[in-house]
C-alpha cells in the first residue's frame, strides 16, 4: 500500500506517526457530554440522570449515523476541508455545550458531536493505515489507535471532574477545547490541500434513509432511557415513542430493497464473520451494560465522591496496556478467533466474580485495583478480537456497513438494552430488599438497639429534643437499609452476570469459528 500523504512535502516523515497520534488525541476527547461529570450537570441544569444519559447514547447515535457520510464527503473533499471543519465545529460545540443551560441542547450537540467525530476520526484512521499497517496487520494498528483511545477517555474524565469540583463544569467542557485548538493549527500549517482524485456529487446519496436511521435509533434511545423514569407504556409519551421507533425501523429497512444505492448494505450478513462477530458484540454488551452497576456500587463505596470514583477508573488503564501488548503479541503469531474471545470472556467473568465478593461497605477504593485491571483487559481484548475477525475478508466498499452495524452494536444497542435491564433490575430488586430489611427492623432485638441507641444518644447531646433523636435515628437506619438494600440488588446482578460469564465461556470452549483468509488486506479497512 502506498503511504496516503496529507501533509506537506517539507515536513519530515519521521514525524507523521507523531503527528497523526496528536490529531487522534484530540479527537479521542469529543466525547459529547462526559458521564464522569454528570453529578455536577444534574445540579446546575436542574436535571435528572436520565437526561445525562440520553445525551450520552445521543453522543453514540451521532458517531455511527455518521458513517455511511464518510465515503461521500471523503469522494468529494480534501483531507484538509474535512478535518478543518471537523475539528472547528468540535471546538464550537464544545463552547455550545458548556454554555448551554437546557438538558436538551445537551442532546442535540451531544449527538451533532458524534457525527463529526466519527467523520474526523476515520479519516485520520484512514491516514494511519499505510503507516501502521502496510501489508494489512490490522493488529499493528489497533495495538495504536485503542490504547490512545481508551486511555484518553480515561484521562478526561479525571481532569474533567477535578476542574469541576475546582470551579464548574461548564469550564471543564471548555477546557477541552486546548488540544482541540492546536490540533487545528497543525492542520491549518502542515496539511496540504490537494484533492487526489475525481470529485462525485452527494445528491446521490441515500438522505432519507440516513434521517430514518436517526430517528429510529433516538426514539429508541428515549424509550429505554426514559422508560423507568415514565413508567413504561403507562406513559403516552412512551407509547407513542415505541410506535413511531418501530414505523422508522420499518422505512429504513425497506429502503434497502426499494433504493438502488441505500446508506445500508444487508448483504454484508452474508459473510459468516460478519454475523458471528456481531452476535458476538451484542452479547458481550451484558458486561458492557453491567457497568452501570459497577458505578453505583462505586458511588455508595465511596459515598458519592466524583473525584474519587473517578480515580477509581483510572485502575483500567494498566488492563488496556497489558490487553494492547497481548493482542498485538497473539495476532503477531497466531489468527485464531475463539482463543482470545474466550480469554476476553473469562477476562471479564473475573472482574465481576472479585466485584460480587466486594459489594460490602468495608471494601476500600484500593481494593478495586484487580477487577477494574482484569475488565480493562477484556474491553481492548474484545474491541480488538471482534474488530479484526469482523474485518477479515470485507470489499472495501461494503467496509463502512459492516463498521455502522458494528458500532452502532458496540456502542448503542448493546449498552443501552443491557443498561436499561440492570437498571430496572437493580431498582425493583432495591425496593424489593429495602422492604425485606425493614419488615425485619425490631427495636427488641438486642443488634438493632446496638444500632439504634449510639444515634439517639449522639442526637440528644448535640441539642435534639427526644423527639427529634428518634426522627434522627430511624433516618440513619433507614439510610443503613437503603444501602445495604442497593448493595444486596447489585451483589444478586454481578451473580447473574457471573452465571452468563460461565455459561458462555463453557459454548465458546464448544464451539468452532470460521476464520477465512482475507485476500483484501493490503486494500482493506479498520473498524473503530
């Protein structure tokens, strides 16, 4: 494969490399809103969780409808138009998002973000492809691209809460805009603008079909992240959701069959690769979703503290580390997909087997270290595992299907399915165990009153009328309930989640996965 240039000629090719890691580290820090900072959002824009959460799915939805965009503009502009208006709007959304004081602008932007992000960010791919991998060791890349990825998230979201704890929010998301800026400058001065080849025009392309896709996925995206908060079908606004979700579904499949050229590409299925891979994404999502749990249990170990929490996640980046040098050490010599599929699995069966014996209120910040390391193993090892076996043996022109299913799997459906589940899970299971514990609450036990007494007293000698001491002691022990309730209902959907781990690890070890040559390495793509 010959180098794909898109700087000038005067500068250096030693510093290509350093150049492109730079643009994708700035373009690895438009996430949209940051989950990490969501406690200081809800506050200051008087919201709840779920409209956090719905912009973050929002983010998603946007990096994956981009996609079927990314060969036209990429067939009809220079490297340099594409990445200088991509990372200019990056910049004035960002200053939207952290001027913004409505929860759904958040929405809005959150996903305008993830539009240009993926259009951005396969075009440095694209110019990292003749660097890292010129005979097709898509390996070589991935061992690159998803550490800087993964671990700059990681990073962000650390920095992101310590400005926000320090001053505000709203500075933090403007604070993004610094690598942001100066990746621009170094587009602006050392990528040329040559177009290499024959412009197409765009009025081709399937616009209907790429609306009915975005309303499609954000009606889903409500249904399932506002269900619990409405009630489900209860609500009107739920129900009329689902129905006009389900009617968008619909038109984008049929305009595959009716469209001569459609955004979406089903004969890609026909590849047993493709299919398997994909089922294989989806049903990993379960660990994916589960993360949500892990936050929670997180949040009441260390009593609702940001940056603590956040801290706390920081113990993945020694996993994706050790995954990026196994993987890159395993595909170096070997092409087998069910090994490290089910290293990946066991990976995270681990993490969740030390989690479900941490789920007390003894267990310390420090005593996450091991769960978190083994779960930052699986989420590279299976980003890589299922990106490459997925990739193997695609046309070109069928690439960026296969990568919109991909993601749009990885990213959307599969964590918000799983993540609405476990959250609604854990809900009714909490209220299910805070019930259980108070039915058995007896002042006449003498363990209650050990409990109760040392709270009453304390209230009488700060100043309390009796009255106001006992009011203040069934309010502590209701707290105790609560969150020995919450932990209970996680500690049940870790051991779920542990049964689901085994069982799939035992039909992995049983099963046999087709691994075909892949002839269009040197002309292939990657999977983001």
């Amino acid at each position: 494969m010959e180098p794909n240039k898109i700087f000038h000629e005067w500068v250096h090719e030693k510093l290509h490399l350093f150049l492109l890691i730079l643009l994708l580290s700035a373009i690895c820090l438009a996430n949209g809103v940051v989950g990490a900072g969501s406690t200081y959002m809800v506050g200051s824009l008087s919201a709840i969780p779920a409209d956090i959460t719905m912009a973050s799915y929002s983010y998603a939805i946007g990096l994956v409808c981009g996609i079927p965009m990314v060969l036209s503009l990429k067939q009809h502009y220079s490297s340099k138009i594409i990445l200088i208006s991509v990372f200019s709007c990056l910049v004035v959304a960002n200053v939207a998002l952290g001027t913004t004081d409505q929860p759904l602008m958040l929405v809005m932007i959150s996903f305008v973000t993830g539009f240009l992000k993926i259009v951005g960010l396969l075009e440095i791919l694209a110019t990292l492809l003749p660097i890292l991998m010129p005979k097709g060791e898509r390996h070589r890349l991935y061992g690159v691209y998803y550490p800087v990825s993964l671990i700059i998230a990681q990073l962000t979201a650390i920095v992101f809460v310590w400005l926000a704890n320090t001053f505000n929010w709203q500075i933090s998301q403007l604070f993004l805009n610094i690598p942001l800026f100066f990746a621009l400058l170094i587009i602006i001065f050392l990528v040329h603008p040559n177009f290499p080849g024959k412009r197409v025009t765009l009025v081709n392309f399937d616009w209907f079909g790429l609306v009915f896709a975005v309303i499609f996925m954000l009606l889903l995206n409500y249904v399932l992240t506002y269900g619990q908060v409405k009630d489900w079908f209860v609500s009107r606004d739920i129900s009329v959701a689902a129905i006009f979700c389900l009617i968008s579904l619909l038109l984008v499949v049929a305009r595959t069959f009716i469209v001569d050229k459609p955004f979406l590409d089903l004969s890609i299925f026909k590849y047993p690769n493709v299919s398997i891979g994909l089922a294989m994404m989806f049903i990993l999502g379960i660990f994916f979703g589960a993360g949500n749990l892990q936050t929670a249990m997180i949040s009441i170990i260390v009593k609702n503290d940001p940056i603590e929490s956040t801290k706390i996640s920081l113990y993945m980046i020694p996993g994706y580390i050790v995954a990026a040098i196994l993987g890159y050490l395993y595909y170096t010599r070997f092409q087998d997909f069910r090994i490290i599929i089910i290293a990946t699995v066991t990976c995270y069966t681990i993490s969740f087997i030390q989690l479900y014996f941490l789920t007390t209120t003894q267990t310390t910040s420090a005593d996450f270290f091991a769960p978190l390391f083994f779960r930052g193993i699986a989420i590279l090892l299976s980003y890589m595992a299922i990106g490459i076996y997925v990739a193997n043996g695609i046309p070109f022109l069928q690439f960026f299907s296969v990568v919109f299913y991909y993601l749009t799997i990885r990213q959307f459906i599969g964590p918000v399915i799983f993540s609405s589940f476990f959250s609604n899970f854990f809900y009714h299971r909490t209220i299910r165990n805070i019930n259980l514990l108070a039915s058995k609450l007896d002042l006449a036990n003498n363990y209650q009153q050990d409990r109760y007494k040392p709270i009453y007293n304390n209230a009488i000698k700060s100043g309390l009328g009796s009255e106001g001491a006992v009011n203040s002691s069934i309010k502590s022990m209701y707290s105790a309930i609560q969150t020995q309730a919450s932990l209970l209902a996680i500690k049940e959907a870790f051991g779920l989640i542990i049964i689901v781990g085994l069982l799939l690890i035992l039909c992995l070890i049983l099963s046999k996965f087709i691994w075909v040559k892949d002839k269009t390495d040197s002309t292939g793509f990657v999977i983001p």
